[in-house]
C-alpha cells in the first residue's frame, strides 16, 4: 500500500477531509488538491500520480458504461 492508498483510507474516515476535497469540481485543482491536503497529513503524494489515478478511474467508468 503506498502513500495515496494510505490517505484514501485516512479520507475515508475523516468528514472534513471529504468535505475539503468534494467543494473543488475542476479535475485540475482537485488533484492539486489532493496533493497539498495529503502533503499536511505527512503523505507523501505527487501530482503526477493523482492525475494518473484519476484518469483511470475515469477509463474505467467510460468503460463501464459505454
């Protein structure tokens, strides 16, 4: 499991990181987002990696559905 893993789960128990992540719609600033809020939870996440994640997330659902 590495760091952006680890802060998933961490998100995923916490309300208000949640909350702080769901407020940004723009695909480019949330992944910045990620980033700069999981770097103050001493995770160690890039930007590259983010990006790279949520493209395949979004691959994946593209495929699901068409």
């Amino acid at each position: 499991m590495d760091d952006l893993d680890r802060f998933r789960l961490r998100v995923l128990g916490d309300a208000d990181l949640r909350r702080r992540l769901q407020e940004e719609a723009d695909p480019t600033r949330f992944a910045v987002r990620v980033v700069a809020l999981a770097h103050v939870e001493g995770y160690d996440v890039d930007l590259g990696t983010v990006r790279a994640e949520l493209d395949d997330a979004r691959h994946r659902w593209l495929a699901r559905w068409i």
